[in-house]
C-alpha cells in the first residue's frame, strides 16, 4: 500500500517524487564534499606563517644580543657563556666586532707645481711609477728671464751700495779745501769793499758824490751776505751729509738686497725638486709644456707624489654599528688583489660628521707598513680592501714605534728608480 500523499513512499517502490528528491540530495553533498576539500589547505597555511614569524622574531633578538655582549660587562655568576665575553680572555681580545670594506688613499699627496714662476719645461725626469728621494731633481724651467732679473738686482744692489759709502764717508778732502778757498775769496772781497766803503765815509762832504757812497755801502753789504753764504757751505761740507739722508740710503741698500734675494729664490725655484720620498702618481707635463703655478685662479700642476709607505684606509662605518668602533682599535687588512697578504692597523681617527644621506660616519684605518716590500709593491691608492676591526687596543707604545719607523726613511726599502 502506497500513500503518495506527502510524497513519501511507503512499502513499495520509489515514487518519481522521491527519485528527484534523492537526486537533489546527492548534489548537495557532493558540492559540500567539494567545498571542504578547497579550504582544507588554509589551516597549514596559517601554521607556516606563525612559523617564519617565531623564527624571524628569534633571530633578530640573538642579533640584538650578540651586538650588546662586546659593551656588557662580565658577569662570573651567569655560567660558561659569561665567562666568554671577559675582556682578559685572549680569546675575546681577539675577537672580530666588524667587517667594512674600504678603499686605500694617501696619507699625504701632494701636487708638484713650480713656485712662483711660469715658463717652459726644459727638462723633465718624472714619470708615473717612479720613485724618489727629497730633494732630486723633477723638472726645470727655462731660467733665461730669471737669471735677467737677478742681474739686474745685482746692479741694483751695487748701486745703492756706492751712494750708501758716499753718504757714510762725507765730503772729500778736495771738496772741503774748495770750500775753504771759495770763503777766503768772500772775505778777501769783503775786506775790499769794508775799506772802500770807510774811504768814502771819511770823504763823503768832499767831492764823493751820493750815489758812488751808495754803491761802496751795497758792496759792502753783499760782500759781507757773501762771507756768511760761503761760511755756512764750508762747515756743510766739513759736517757732511745730514744723518737722515744717510738712513735713507741705508733703506734703499736694504731694499735692493731684499729684491737680490728675491731675484735668487725665483732662480733657484726654475729647478722643481721632490719636496718628500715618495712615488709619482700621476704626469701632469711633458717637455715643451708651459707651466704657470696660478692661471685665472687655477693652479697647473707638473705632477702628483706621495709617500706610499705612508697609507690609509677611507671606509665608512653605519651609523648602527658605529658602536664597536673606537680610537686605536687594532685591525687587520687585505687587499681584495691579495687576500694572502695581511696588514695590521688600527684606528687613526674618526670624523667628526656624520653623513645624513647615507646613515654613516668616516673612518681613517691607519696601515702598518710590512719590512717584506718596497712602497707601492703591492699596497696602491685607491684598491679596494676589507677590514677587519677586532676586540682589542693598541699601545701608546706600538703608535710611536710605527711613526718612528714611518720617519725614518731607512727603515722602510724604497723602490729603486727606473
């Protein structure tokens, strides 16, 4: 019996309303089979992530431990791991706090250029590579108007020399006899004219007329002026010249001296020779070439030297890990051209500016020169090199030594001239 009233099929076959049900029923389930199987990756998904987060998380917290160990004092109750970090443990004296890559420069490079003379080159002995010792002889200038003006300070010079001794001497004995003489004719000539003069006072109600007792008193009058001319030339003479007339001579000698000097230094300076040993850079001039220490403002060089026992390392160290740096810090340094060649050094200076733009601040790493190499062997500006900087501080001691030994041009083999 079959009641079809609800669509339910008791005891008999499946009615087609129950067919189409079933059907409806199993699609259902098969897209919430479908569904479930798409989202079931999600859960490992959130598990990886948590992961890489925990992990990130630890390492940057070992990170911030390592870096704060250096500066942290020794704790002997906080077990072995303390006990790593004490200063007086070779091994932690010895330890590397950083690694910065650098570049090498010179301590002291200085551009040759002649002195306060222009001309043309005439000889030349530089080129790059070459080395040389303070005081050899670089290039020359054309002396010829040089040696024109130190001839002509020469003559300047005995000049003044000869009017200076002739104002120091006074007059001559000639010039003082002629004086003498000339005062003897004034007075000679005034006595006449005083015993005319009184002849024509006794005589002047006799026959001497106005006029003639006129002319006899102005005779009289300016022989006497005469006399007193004379008188006054002959003690010049004898005085000689005023002290401030010879002063000024003085002066003037001096002064052409000076320009002496002046006129052999210029000289002097046509011949340009090494101010420090050291190796050329860089060439500048060739033979021929007109060189002018100052052009419109701008200084002509002949050349660069530098001293390349005498080198330092330009790095720049980030502001974040500018911590671990400090003066007099020992390091060690290779080259990236010989990574087998290790150099010591230490601290010199840091700069007192930072760079904004880059978050850094300037490093000076001093080099150490090594006794197995001549200067410029295998250590050159501008290489590029990695420094290591390491737990530990040099001596005042160890410092002197290294400038001691930089000083002493002996100490250090200096490459032999091509």
């Amino acid at each position: 019996m079959t009641d079809s009233t609800d669509g339910v099929t008791v005891n008999g076959p499946p009615s087609l309303t129950d067919r189409v049900k079933e059907l409806r029923l199993a699609g259902r389930m098969d897209d919430g089979k479908a569904k479930a199987a798409g989202t079931a990756w999600l859960p490992w998904l959130l598990c990886v992530f948590l992961a890489l987060g925990w992990a990130g998380f630890g390492i940057k917290w070992y990170r911030g431990t390592a870096e704060k160990k250096p500066d942290a004092p020794a704790d002997t109750s906080a077990g072995p791991s303390a006990a790593k970090s004490d200063p007086a443990d070779p091994a932690a004296m010895d330890a590397v706090t950083l690694e910065v890559k650098g570049y090498l420069i010179p301590t002291q490079q200085i551009s040759i250029s002649p002195i306060d003379v222009a001309g043309r080159v005439v000889k030349l002995n530089i080129e790059e590579g070459l080395s040389f010792k303070k005081g050899d002889v670089l290039a020359e200038i054309d002396p010829t108007p040089y040696q024109a003006q130190l001839a002509e300070a020469k003559a300047q010079v005995a000049g003044s020399k000869a009017r200076l001794v002739e104002l120091q001497v006074g007059s001559r004995p000639e010039e003082i006899e002629q004086a003498r003489a000339e005062l003897d004719d004034a007075k000679a000539q005034l006595e006449q004219f005083r015993r005319e003069w009184q002849r024509f006072e006794q005589q002047k109600t006799l026959s001497i007329t106005t006029r003639e007792y006129e002319q006899a008193e102005a005779a009289y009058i300016s022989g006497l002026k005469k006399v007193q001319a004379k008188q006054k030339a002959y003690d010049l003479v004898k005085l000689g010249p005023r002290q401030e007339r010879i002063d000024a001579g003085q002066a003037d000698y001096e002064a052409s001296l000076a320009r002496l000097k002046q006129s052999e230094w210029k000289l002097e300076n046509c011949t340009i020779k090494s101010p420090v040993t050291g190796v050329i850079l860089t060439k500048k001039a060739e033979i021929g070439s007109l060189i002018n220490p100052v052009v419109g403002g701008v200084s002509t060089n002949l050349c660069d030297i530098a001293d390349l026992r005498k080198l330092e390392v330009d790095l720049e160290v980030q502001e974040r890990d500018i911590a671990r740096v400090r003066l007099d810090q020992e390091c060690k340094i290779k080259a990236d051209a010989y990574p087998a060649r290790e150099y010591q050094g230490y601290v010199e200076r840091m700069m007192p500016i930072a760079n904004r733009a880059k978050s850094v601040v300037p490093v000076r790493i001093k080099v150490v020169p090594r006794d197995d190499e001549t200067q410029g062997q295998y250590l050159k500006p501008e290489m590029g090199v990695t420094v290591t900087f390491l737990n530990k501080t040099v001596t005042p001691g160890y410092k002197e030594e290294v400038k001691r030994k930089l000083e002493d041009e002996s100490a250090t083999s200096i490459a032999p001239k091509k």
